[in-house]
C-alpha cells in the first residue's frame, strides 16, 4: 500500500494530499460522518459518502459537488448483509 503524499502548498493548505486515493465514509449523511466526508474531498478524494437516510446523504454528496469536489451518495444500510 502506497502512502499519501505530503501537500507543500504551505501554511493553510490541506496537511494531506489525497489526489490518488477514494474514500468510503459511512454514516457520512450528517454529522462526524459528513465532516470526515469533507476533510477528505478537501484534502483531494473523491469521496463514496454512504448512509441508510437516503434525502440526507444525497444532499450531502450535493453540497460537496457545490463546493468542486467528486462525490457520490450511497444510500443502504451497512448492516445488511445482502
């Protein structure tokens, strides 16, 4: 497994780049969910944002494609096991 790279912009620029990598967040539809779900699309991942609220999750990955950023809503339950 390859590392992330360090991003050298300088003071105030992302302490992470994650140009080259796609995060998966569960819960990501409010709350610590959707706040990892940013950190990460601002650090440069697309972001996978999962949760089971459906209108919740859409509007979140909605509001990270507003801000520029790669996002997809996954609406399911990561309980199921099907």
């Amino acid at each position: 497994m390859q590392a992330a790279r360090r991003d050298e912009r300088g003071p105030g620029a992302a302490a992470l780049s994650l140009t080259d990598r796609t995060a998966f967040v569960t819960g990501a539809a409010q709350g610590l969910g959707q706040a990892i779900a940013r950190g990460l699309a601002e650090a440069g991942a697309p972001v996978a944002l999962a949760d089971i609220d459906t209108g919740e999750v859409q509007s979140a990955a909605e509001t990270l494609r507003r801000a520029g950023h790669e996002a997809i809503a996954l609406p399911l339950d990561v309980r199921d096991e099907a």
